[in-house]
C-alpha cells in the first residue's frame, strides 16, 4: 500500500510484521532488565551497564555471520537510561516507565513511512540526519528538566520529550538507510552493508555502560551533553555526503566529481 502504514500483502508484510513484533520483545526487555537489576537484583547503574555491554559484545561477535544489527546508542536512551532516570531522579508516576516504550514503538510504526518517503536521495538523506541531531537534543532537553518538577509536569516533559526523541530516531533511520546504499559502490552493496551493521552493534556494546555514565551518574548535564553529541554527529553528515560528491545531482551521462 504505497500512501498506507503497511506494504503490500505477501512474505514484504510479514518480514515487516515479524520485525516489529521482536523491536516490540526488545523494548520491553531493555526497559525491564534495567530496573530489575538496580532495583531488584541490587546492583549498580555502572555494573548493569558493563554487564548488558558484555552481552551484546557476545551477541554481535557471535551474530557476525548472519547479519545481526544490534541496537543503536540512540534507542537505548529510551530503553535504558530513561527508565533508570525516571524511576531514581524524578517524582514521574512509575506507570509513565512503561507508557514511554509503547509510546515510541506507536510512534514508529505510525511515521516511519510517512517521513521516510521524503528521503528521496543523499541529499535529503543529509537533511534528514541534520535534523534528527537537533531533535535528540531537544527530547533530551526535556527530560534532562524533569528532575526538578513535580510529578505531573515531569511526566508531561518526559512524554514529549520521548515524542521529540522518536522523531529524532525516525528521521536518522531514514537518512541511515539511503545513506547505507548511496554510499556505497555498486559493487560491493554487501560489504559496506555488513561494516554498516558492525558498526551499529558496536555502538549498541558501548551504550548501556556510556548512557549511565552520561545521564545518569551526571544527572541533567549528561543529557545536556549526549545531546550536543548527536546534534555535532548530525551537522557532520551533509559535509560527509558532500565529501563523496552525492549531494549535487549531475547528468547521467558525466562522471560526480570528488573534491581531492
């Protein structure tokens, strides 16, 4: 279904089906694991952290050979260190713990095809990128704030702070996957598609020990400056892509010149 949320019926539907119902197990599980262990098992934020990290070091290293992309630094922020923020940091009513999940997911699955059909080449790809930066920063704003407030107020900011920041996710995925392919030379899609994954589970390794470094040992300046992290990372892109000489469009016929 071209203007629809779904593909068109067939093995496309199910694939997709199949993939949100593990990204739905996946989010449940990090936002469960990571209070279950402060909370429950007693440990710290900092062993959780090592701990998860060995773990999906073990999973990427034994994944390799099938493909497995693990999951980004960004997604983790929802998954792991809100929760911990909320529960140790804030006066927001637990319930909103797992609001914030469902709500994300929701988000995804509702957008991610109407933003994504505006990433239309490398250029908007660069733009999409841009934009996620900023909006990481501004939903990490908003949660950084909430441990201040009061319980109603903070689990306003921290809602909206999650709908910033799934924007922010949905615009990056975008631009990551036009990127991914335009990047890349014709001949060797499958190379530069395996280091691409690689390199997203090895941000999925460092992420739980480096977000409860950031946002929750520090507090709100950690959030404050893992945002600043993604808008540089972001700004970055259409240099990069200009870089590889993709973002102006030349005649078919005349070779993309690339600045030496």
């Amino acid at each position: 279904m071209e203007r629809g949320i779904l593909v068109e019926r067939g093995p496309r539907r199910t694939l997709a089906l199949a993939s949100g119902v593990n990204m739905l197990g996946s989010s449940v599980f990090m936002v469960s694991a990571a209070l279950f262990y402060t909370r429950v098992v007693g440990l710290s934020v900092a062993q959780v952290g090592i701990g998860l990290g060995i773990g999906g070091l073990v999973g990427l290293l034994s994944g390799v050979p099938v493909g497995r992309v693990a999951m980004s630094l960004q997604g983790d922020v929802v998954l792991f260190a809100l929760p911990l923020w909320i529960v140790g940091h804030t006066h927001v009513p637990r319930f909103v713990v797992g609001a914030t999940g469902l709500m994300s997911t929701v988000l995804v699955v509702a957008l991610q095809v109407r933003i994504g059909r505006h990433v239309t080449d490398s250029a908007s790809a660069a733009r999409a990128w841009r934009r996620s930066g900023w909006a990481f920063l501004a939903g990490m704003a908003l949660m950084a704030v909430t441990g201040a407030l009061p319980g109603g107020p903070a689990a306003v900011l921290v809602l909206a702070g999650v709908g910033v920041h799934t924007l922010g996710e949905i615009l990056q995925a975008a631009g990551s996957f036009e990127l991914r392919y335009a990047l890349a030379p014709a001949h060797a899609q499958g190379q530069y598609s395996g280091v691409f994954g690689f390199g997203g589970g090895i941000a999925g390794v460092a992420a739980p020990a480096l977000l409860g470094w950031l946002c929750i040992s520090w507090g709100a300046p950690g959030w404050f400056l893992l945002g600043a992290v993604f808008v540089l990372t972001g700004s970055a892109v259409p240099w990069v892509v200009r870089r590889a000489g993709l973002e102006s469009l030349a005649p078919a016929d005349q070779p993309v010149l690339k600045t030496v």
